[in-house]
C-alpha cells in the first residue's frame, strides 16, 4: 500500500539533548510539502561532524535528528519537484544547490546562497519541520537528517544516482570522501609531482591523501597524533608518516625541515585552530597553498602572523571538497562505479542502525574510521 501523501511512522535516533547518547524512537514523518523529497533511508555513515553536534562545539538546535552522510530511495515527492521520482537511488545533500541563485550560476562556487548549508535553523526552507515526537517538533540538521528510516529534504538537496550502486559504500559520497577528495583535486588543484602534507589522518584526511595521489602527488607527508593512523595511511599513499608528539619543536618547523622549505599543499583535517596554523607555515612561503578542511569549534579564531601570507602563500578553505553537490554526486558515484577510486579502507565498522551509539563510540575511541549503520 502506498505510503504517499501519509504521515509516516517510523525508528529515528533522536538527540533529544546536548551531550546525551541517542535515544532510538518512534517519530512521525509528514509527507513532503512543495518542492521537497522524502526519502527512505538505506544506509548512513558516521561523521564526526555529528559528535561535534553532539558534543555541543558545532552548535545546532535539540531535540534534533542529526547524521548527513546517506544514501536511500524515494519514498515520495512533493508539488514541482522535477529531478527525482519515487523508486530513484538518491544521496541527500548537507550542501544544497537551487541551480539557480547567484552562486550556484557561478563557476567558481559551490555553496548555495539561496539554501545555506550553515542554516541552523532546524527547520525546512519554509519554516516548519516534518519531524514530530510525542507531539513536539523535532529539529532537522545539516538540510538533511539522515538517522532515521525517512528523512524529508528539500529538492535541492539530493540527488539522483546510480540505481545499482551500493548504498552502503556509497552513502560516504554524501560526506567524508567527497570531502576530502574534492579538497584535494578541485579546491587545491594539488598537480603532478608536488608534495602535500595532510594534518589529520580519520576518514575525510584519508579521503584527502586519495585525492593528493589521484592527482599525481609525489610525496605526501600524514600528520596524526596516533600512531595507529598510520598503517592505513600509507596503504593509501602516504609516503612519510609524522607524529607531532615524537618532536620537541612545533610540527610547522619538522615538515619546514622534511621538505626543504614547506609543501606545496597542506590540508588542515582536524577541525583545531592552532593546526590550521601550523598547516599554514607548512607549506612553502613563496607559493605553498593550505586548505583548511575542518570546522573549528563555534566562535574560536585562529591567530597568526600576517607576514605568512605576505609572503605570497595562498589560505583556502573547501566545503564539501568544492563541489557543486547535485552536480557532482552523480559523477562520484559513476567515478565509483567505474573502479576510478575505492571507499572499502574508509569503512571500518558495519552496525545495524539500532546500535549508533556503539557507532559514536568506536569514532569517539579512534578505533573507527567509517561505520556504517544499516536500516
Ligand atoms: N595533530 C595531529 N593530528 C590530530 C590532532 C593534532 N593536534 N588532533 C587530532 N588529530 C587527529 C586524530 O587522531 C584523528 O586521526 C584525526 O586528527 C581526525 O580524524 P577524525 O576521524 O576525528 O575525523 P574525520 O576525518 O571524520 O573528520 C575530520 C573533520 C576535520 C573533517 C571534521 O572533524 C570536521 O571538522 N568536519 C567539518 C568539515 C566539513 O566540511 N563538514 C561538513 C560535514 S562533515
Ligand atoms: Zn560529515
């Protein structure tokens, strides 16, 4: 029987508070209004950008659904929506793209002003939710929502892919890959022979030293503070491997050292502001390019010296690896599909989606790279 047009019932991990384990829930999906898609979820990683919600230091408003790296099939749509029909295979975007407002008819950019991905609203475009809990509205997170067996978003935020791919691989298109990928081949445009140094080796620095080897890198230099990081990071291609704790002097002046005068690139994946720094004087005076990749916590500035950048530096910061997401995760998956790149090292841990909360905490451990819930 078609669910179309019906509130929908259904198993949700709700956040109901700041800091608080997820509490797995019966909630109430409301049919897709105008212009918006509800979607059955198949499968969602865990992003560490959803314990920075949890823990408070991304803010974001509770009771909330969080989670934003997915991939599910249409349920149903609403009034005017052309780019998606029931049955489609479909990742949600935490990056929306309207096609139509300045930024998106842009070529140089990939963050829609129409539809923010910064909106901390928790609300739809228009206002309201299509969550519900014991009556009480329930905020959305990050356009999309994904811990829950249905999710409503908005038609700018998803987009149709590949009906035969896995959705339990390629549900990490909708983040960490894409994200650091892109960083590496779109926003830096990291070129043959050039050495990178990648601060932060969890599942988006992983996803960045894939995309500095695809794109020609010779040498790229991995910078964690667990050992254990390390292993799979040279599977990867990491060619040097560079713990910040075996050294007496600040880490800016070992990779200075290593590499004869700093990086070509450098790639801050820790989401720290004195990294992002260090990850700054990395990379070479005259023409060295760093890209900031992680979130800092809410209202925390970096300080650094101006002269860095006199120099002739170039800082940069990459959202979703720069894509235009409704563009670009369509060809990812297609990339995917074709063999051009492999996500099974970013996934460590495969969970039914009743156990999130040993999810969160094998990420929360360092034991993880990637789970994957299952619905
Ligand atoms: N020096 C070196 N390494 C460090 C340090 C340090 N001071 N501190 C931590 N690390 C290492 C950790 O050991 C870990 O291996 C790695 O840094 C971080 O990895 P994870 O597994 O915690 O995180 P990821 O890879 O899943 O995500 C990292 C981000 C920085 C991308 C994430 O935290 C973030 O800020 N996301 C926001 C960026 C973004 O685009 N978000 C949109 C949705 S994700
Ligand atoms: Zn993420």
């Amino acid at each position: 029987m078609s669910t179309a047009g019906k509130v929908i019932k259904c198993k949700a991990a709700v956040c109901l508070e700041v800091k608080k384990p997820f509490s797995i829930v019966e909630i109430e999906v409301a049919p897709p209004k105008a212009h918006e898609v509800r979607i059955k979820i198949l499968a969602t990683g865990i992003c560490r950008t959803d314990d920075h919600a949890v823990s408070g230091s991304l803010y974001t408003p509770f009771p909330t659904i969080l989670g934003h790296e997915a991939a599910g099939v249409v349920e149903s749509v609403g009034e005017g929506v052309t780019s998606v029909k029931p049955g489609d295979k479909v990742i949600p975007l935490f990056v929306p793209q309207c096609g139509e407002c300045s930024s998106c008819l842009h070529p140089k950019a990939n963050l829609c002003s129409r539809h923010s991905f910064a909106d901390v609203s928790g609300m739809m475009p228009e206002g309201t939710s299509r969550f519900t809990y014991k009556g009480k509205p329930l905020h959305r997170f990050a356009s999309t929502s994904t811990f829950t067996e249905y999710t409503v978003v908005h038609e700018s935020a998803v987009a149709k892919i590949d009906a035969a791919a896995p959705p339990e691989k390629v549900c990490l298109i909708g983040c960490g890959f894409s994200t650091g990928y892109g960083s590496a081949i779109k926003t830096a445009q990291v070129e043959p022979g050039s050495t990178c140094a990648v601060f932060g080796l969890g599942g988006v620095g992983l996803s960045v030293v894939m995309g500095c080897k695809a794109a020609g890198a010779s040498r790229i230099i991995g910078v964690d503070i667990n050992k254990d990081k390390f292993a799979k990071a040279k599977e990867l291609g990491v060619t040097d491997c560079v713990n910040p704790k075996d050294f007496d002097k600040p880490i800016q002046d070992v990779l200075v050292e290593m590499t004869k005068g700093g990086a070509d690139y450098t790639f801050e994946v820790i989401g720290h502001t004195e990294t992002m720094a260090a990850a700054l004087a990395a990379c070479q005076m005259n023409y060295g390019t760093s890209v900031i990749v992680g979130v800092a916590p809410t209202s925390s500035k970096v300080s650094f010296d101006p002269m860095l950048l006199f120099t002739g530096r170039t800082w940069k910061g990459s959202v979703f690896g720069g894509w235009k997401a409704k563009e670009a995760v369509p060809k990812l998956v297609s990339d995917f599909m074709a063999k051009k790149f492999t996500l099974d090292p970013l996934i460590t841990h495969t969970l039914p989606f009743d156990k999130i909360n040993e999810g969160f905490e094998l990420l929360r451990t360092g034991k993880s790279i990637r789970t994957v819930l299952l619905f």
